[in-house]
C-alpha cells in the first residue's frame, strides 16, 4: 500500500488480529485504462453488521483525498444483490453502459470520476 491506497486488511473489533475482509482502492488497468478498482470482500460472518459500506465509504473518502486522480470502478457479479446496494450506499453511480456479459457471467459496474 501507498499513500493509503492499496487494499487494506479488516479486523474485527472485538477480537484485535482476527481478519474478517479485505477491502480498498488499488491503481489498476482496467479495459486498457488507468484506474482505481474498488475492492471490497467480507467473510459471511461479517455481512449484515453494515461493515462492507464503512469499508467502501473510508475507500471513496480516500479516493476523494487522493485528488480523484483516476477514475474509481467497482464491478460485481448481477447476482450480487448486496455488493451492489453496498456501491451504491457509498456514492458508486451505476454504469448498464459499461456492463459485460458473457456466455458464463454478468459484471455489473459502478463508478465515479469515468466519463
């Protein structure tokens, strides 16, 4: 990781060490374009608890503070009900332009600062 970019171990609270997720922002090329994907992956024990749109709010904020140097992405699968209502919560807007599908799966994108 630098300068706070880079994906980023969570713990849990109440048990200091014991990694529940990994999540953040991470320079990528992406479609043959320079970007910043956003990560964000929780173990099952961890959903539900609102932990994953913290994640992705500190995520945006650094992001943010990093001067929106390059555009953000999040993408998941159209199944993923969650993880996108999760992009959404943390400011993502949702990009059907920029979807793929293939014969074995749909990936469903989010976005902010891509024109």
């Amino acid at each position: 990781m630098t300068d706070g970019h880079g994906y980023w171990a969570l713990e849990e609270s109440q048990v200091p060490g014991v990694v529940i997720g990994f999540g953040g922002i991470r320079a990528t090329n992406w479609r043959g374009r320079q970007v910043y994907n956003l990560y964000y992956r929780l173990a099952p024990a961890a959903w539900g608890k609102g932990l994953a749109s913290e994640l992705v709010k500190a995520a945006v904020e650094r992001w943010h503070e990093l001067g929106e140097f390059l555009p953000l992405v999040a993408y998941t699968t159209a199944a993923n009900l969650s993880s996108q209502r999760t992009a959404l919560k943390g400011g993502l807007i949702r990009r059907s332009d920029l979807d793929e599908v293939t014969n074995t799966y749909t990936d469903v994108v989010f976005a902010l600062g891509l024109d």
